[in-house]
C-alpha cells in the first residue's frame, strides 16, 4: 500500500526524529510513504486569526497539491498521511469547512483561482490512526520482539489530536488510542490527571512562565503516578513539555524524557535504525541496557 504524506515544517525542523521513525514503522507493515513535493505551511498560525475564511487557504492549497500528486501517481487510496498533530488538525478542519458550503469553496477560491478545483475527497488521517485502523493493534502486537517492561509511559494527547470532536481521532474526554498501543508494545500506561489537557501551546510565545508553570502541574502529576517517560504524538507538546520540565526542574526533582509514540514501537520492533543515536541511548537507559 502506497500513502501520500504531508510532513509539514515542524517535523522536518525540530522533530526529524518522529518522522524517522513514522515512517520505518509503516514501512514494515508493507505501507510505502511517499512524500508530497511543493507542500507549503500547513496554515496553523494564520487559522489563529478571527478571519472566517483566509485560513483557509494554506490548508486547502496543500490538499490540492495532494488531490493532483495522487492522480499524477495513480495512489488511489483517499489518505493523506500527516505526523504532527497540528498539522493534522489544521488540514483536517479545512478540510471538513470546505465541503460544508458553496459559499466556504467560493470566499476560499477566491484566494487561490489559479490553482486546480478541489474535489475535497482527501481523507487526512493521523499516524496513530493509521496505526489503530489500518495495520490493527492485533498485528502490531506480532511484530514487537522487544516487549518494554520497564517503561511506565504518561500519554499525553495535548489538544489537537483530540478536539473539537468530530476532527480529533478519539474521545477528547476519555480517549484510549495511546494507551492500546503503548500496551500492544509491552510498556505500562500511566493514567493520569491532564494527559488530555492544553500543554500551554502557543501561549509560550507570549507568556512562557505560564506555560512553565503549566507543564509543572502536568509532569507533577504524571511523576506521582509512577511514569518514567512522556510519549506523545505532537511536537509542540513536545516542545513545551521537555522546556517547561527543565525551566521547573529545581520543584519538580526529577525530568521525564519526552517521546514520540513510533519511537517506542520501533524500539520495541528491534528497529534501532528508525532510531537517532541519542533517543536509543535515553531509552536503552531506562530500560537498563
């Protein structure tokens, strides 16, 4: 199976591991990724703004690379295949406003006349759903050869993944995808108060020591319970947690390294080579290698 991916400028920045190891996991299920060319931003900052209909555009020009790179390819399949939890949702909810109205594709193409009409039959889906709903936790579980019994993971799901409901790829108030496949990989789910909260987000551009503050309760809370490391599928997540941890350290005693989900898979998949060097050494350290 072939499936067209949107990386997006976080993960090919600041998260360039995540996307090694997304993509060697899919790749032993028999899922080829093949990455779109001429992708631009999703258009996550700009969807900040109060403007009805210019955020828009960014996302929707991105589908419509999608929807002519598929055709130019012959992948036939409706997925668009994202990592970033921002990007998902961004691209996802333009999607889902364009095919509300003729008036939303109207004020939309009025931005972006010169570009090819969009049929808005693109389904953008999340690596962890690809995961739950494609390759199936059942045969996740036949690949791990490595079952990680020492690792007590806190999920954390941020916003993005989850909410407003009807975009989110789960119960934003009870959701379990993370938890299935960090049991499928033999490690201990840690549940825990916030790990389907706001982790601050971009609210570190104008306030960090609120977010600090923030990630303080959080990480309090996962430590409490018994995690020894954070996973989760977003990278500004990422990002604030790992910072917010360092910046509260002197209260906190102790700082719980942040993965990404397929990190862990493809460890536990004895796929080092999906690994970077330094993310192997933090986890076969836990795990007491």
């Amino acid at each position: 199976m072939r499936i067209l991916y949107y990386p997006g400028c976080t993960v090919k920045t600041t998260a360039k591991a995540y996307e090694k190891a997304a993509i060697g996991v899919l790749g032993e299920f028999g899922i080829e990724v093949v990455e779109m060319k001429g992708w631009v931003c999703c258009g996550v900052y700009p969807g900040l703004a109060k403007d009805n209909y210019y955020h828009l555009v960014a996302p929707i020009r991105n589908l419509i690379y999608a929807q002519e790179q598929k055709k130019k390819l012959g992948i036939e399949n409706e997925y668009l295949l994202t990592v970033c939890s921002m990007c998902f949702n961004t691209l996802k909810y333009a999607n889902e406003r364009y095919r509300e109205s003729d008036e939303v594709r109207e004020r939309v193409f009025y931005f972006i006349d010169d570009q090819p009409y969009y049929e808005a039959r693109i389904r953008v889906v999340h690596f962890m759903e690809v995961m739950r709903d494609i390759v199936g936790i059942k045969n996740l579980r036949r690949k791990i050869m490595r079952p990680l019994k020492t690792i007590k993971a806190a999920p954390f799901y941020g916003c993005y993944l989850l909410r407003p409901e009807g975009i989110g790829i789960d119960n934003p108030e009870n959701p379990t995808v993370m938890e299935n496949i960090i049991r499928s990989i033999g490690a201990d789910a840690i549940d825990y108060p916030y790990k389907n909260q706001c982790c601050g987000g971009y609210l570190v551009t104008k306030d960090p020591d609120a977010v600090w503050d923030r990630v303080y309760t959080i990480a309090k809370a996962a430590i409490e319970k018994g995690a020894n490391i954070f996973v989760t599928t977003c990278p500004l997540c990422a990002f604030n947690l790992e910072e917010g941890q360092k910046r509260r350290k002197e209260k906190l005693g102790r700082i719980l390294p942040v993965f990404f989900e397929p990190e862990l898979i493809a460890y536990a998949m004895e796929k080092e080579e999906y690994l970077e060097k330094d993310r192997l050494e933090i986890i076969s350290r836990i795990l007491g290698k």
